[in-house]
C-alpha cells in the first residue's frame, strides 16, 4: 500500500506552541489535525487569490 501522507517537521516559539495546544484543545482536536487544518485553509485562500 502506497503511503498518502508524510511528516514535516518545524520549530515554532514556546509562546505559539502554547497557543496552538490552547486552540486545539478548545476545539476538542489534535494539535497535528489543527496545524494542518490551518495550513490547507491559508493555502485554499492563497490559491483562491491567485487566480
């Protein structure tokens, strides 16, 4: 079976760290699931902008 996902790895601040542990536990949800909900929502705006 061919894998459809892949890991990247970051360095963010202690202070944004906290906040997105904040958030995503407000939202009842991994912070993983958060980071890429997030990330596909900036790059649909982006993308959207672009064309």
């Amino acid at each position: 079976m061919a894998k459809t996902e892949t890991q990247v790895a970051i360095r963010v601040t202690n202070e944004l760290k906290a906040r997105l542990e904040a958030q995503a536990e407000k939202e009842r949800r991994p912070v993983a699931n958060m980071i890429r909900k997030v990330m596909e929502e900036y790059l649909d705006k982006q993308e959207k902008e672009a064309e």
